[in-house]
C-alpha cells in the first residue's frame, strides 16, 4: 500500500486495493445513468479524488469528504462523440465506473449520524457510496482510506442503507473506535445501530447484549494472520504478494460488520 488512496470495498473481489480505484485524472469508461431515465456512456474523469503519492496523510479526517471528493456535487464525461458533458449530483441516479480494478456503481445518499450528544443528527451532507452487501432490506456500505500502509492512519467506514432509501445511517468508524476506545464511542455506535435496526424489535433484543467492541478486529490476531500469508507469497512477485495481503486486510476487518448485517436477515427475515 504505497499510495493514499480511497478503497471502495468490493463485494465479489477484495483484491488489487494497493492501487486503489484509480481515478482522479485519469479517463475511465464510464456510464451515467440520469434521474430522468437517460443513459449516457463515454470517459468519466475527476470523479473521486482518490490518488495521491506519498507516505503519510496530513489532512484532518474531518475534511476527509471535500478532500477525497466524496461530497463532489458535478463531474465531467467525455460522451461517444466527444462532447464534454456536465452532470450535477442532484439529477445523476448512478455513476459506473471501469478501469484495471473492475466496475463499480456509486450512487449518491444523505448521511446520518449519532452525534456526540447521542442523538440522531443529520448534517445536510450527501456521499457518493459503493455497495459492498446486500442484505433482504438492508444494504452495507464502506469506504477505506488509507494513509501509507496498513498500520498506519487507516480509515474504515461503514453505513446502513434500507433498500429503497437515499438515506445511510453512518454505523461505525472502525479506525476511530480502535484508537479512541471512550464510553461516548461506544454508546455513539450503538445508537447509530439502534436506529439502523429500529424496524425489527428483534434485533433490538438482540443489540442489548451485543458488545460493540466485536465489530473491531484484534490487531494482534490480525497481524498474525498477515504474516503468514507474507511467508507463503514470498516467492511471489512484491505487487502480487501486496494485492493478497490488502484483500485479505480489507475483507478481515469488514466480515464482523457483514456478520452482523447476516445476523439481522436471519432474525428479522424480510422486515
């Protein structure tokens, strides 16, 4: 992981996060899919913010969203007859991109949260989001920013979203409550689940003897198991053996939130 890079998680494919999305300046093959129905395809360039060269990120996590263009509000597309086109957010249902690391779909939602009060607050912000589970009627999404390597300023972030909804509920900071491991911490989680969960009493039920502290997983167990994957890629190509490393980082520290979001189909069923 040489690059400070936005990681959207991948639901079939974990793999290839050490060069991460990739766009920026670059031109993709995009697709545009509008509010009104219209579907355009073309080159889609300066949609995410997401590579930077260097070692470390000195930027602070609460500008995060301006700087890695989360919040973008119009981007450009070159069509199949080279005319440049302007979209705004507020008229786009769907962007598509595909480069060397896959297609993904980023579609734009209003973001929840449970503020240091413990309440639910909304601050008028929208973010353009990638789906890593689906759920009966609820979905999962995250984002990873990465600060240089993986023991570094690493960001995790996932969200709820019920299916239908322009609405996430902004559910856990893997890398905040890993380092500040305070009560209000803790209680700001499972507020935010509560609310995620609220349409299934059951679950509910279930939240009041979940520990929260489950959704991070131990480092030291972690590390562990990334070094045993260092010795059997060692013959490995350098690029190669960080690929596996990275996917297996990333898909490690989402499972407990993908179990969860599980644990509430098998108790709520469709509700």
């Amino acid at each position: 992981m040489k690059k400070i890079s936005l990681l959207s998680l991948l639901l079939i494919s974990f793999i290839s996060f050490s060069q991460g999305i990739k766009l920026g300046n670059e031109y993709n093959d995009g697709v545009v899919v509008l509010k009104d129905g219209e579907v355009v395809e073309g080159k889609i360039s300066e949609f995410l913010n997401v590579v930077f060269e260097g070692s470390e990120w000195d930027h602070p996590f609460g500008k995060f969203e301006e700087h890695f263009g989360l919040n973008d509000d119009k981007f450009e597309l070159l069509d199949t007859s080279f005319n440049r086109r302007v979209f705004y957010a507020k008229d786009v249902e769907s962007v598509t991109i595909t480069d060397e690391n896959g297609t993904r779909t980023f579609k734009q939602y209003k973001v929840l949260l449970a503020n240091g009060d413990i309440e639910i607050e909304d601050r008028n912000r929208k973010l353009w989001m990638q789906q890593i589970h689906e759920g009966n009627t609820l979905n999962l999404h995250a984002f990873f920013i990465s600060a240089g390597g993986r023991k570094k300023k690493n960001i995790r972030l996932f969200y709820i979203q019920k299916h239908g909804s322009d609405t996430v509920m902004f559910a856990f900071d893997y890398g905040y409550f890993t380092v500040i491991k305070t009560n209000k911490t803790k209680l700001r989680t499972e507020k935010a689940l509560k609310e995620a969960f609220k349409s299934c009493p059951k679950m509910l039920t279930y939240l009041e003897s979940f520990d929260v502290e489950t959704l991070r997983v131990p480092w030291k167990e972690l590390k562990k198991e990334l070094k045993e994957i260092e010795k059997r890629t060692k013959n490995f190509s350098e690029e190669v053996q960080e690929d596996e490393l990275d996917a297996h980082y990333y898909k490690r520290v989402s499972q407990p939130m993908i179990d969860l979001m599980l644990k509430y189909d098998s108790i709520c069923g469709g509700n």
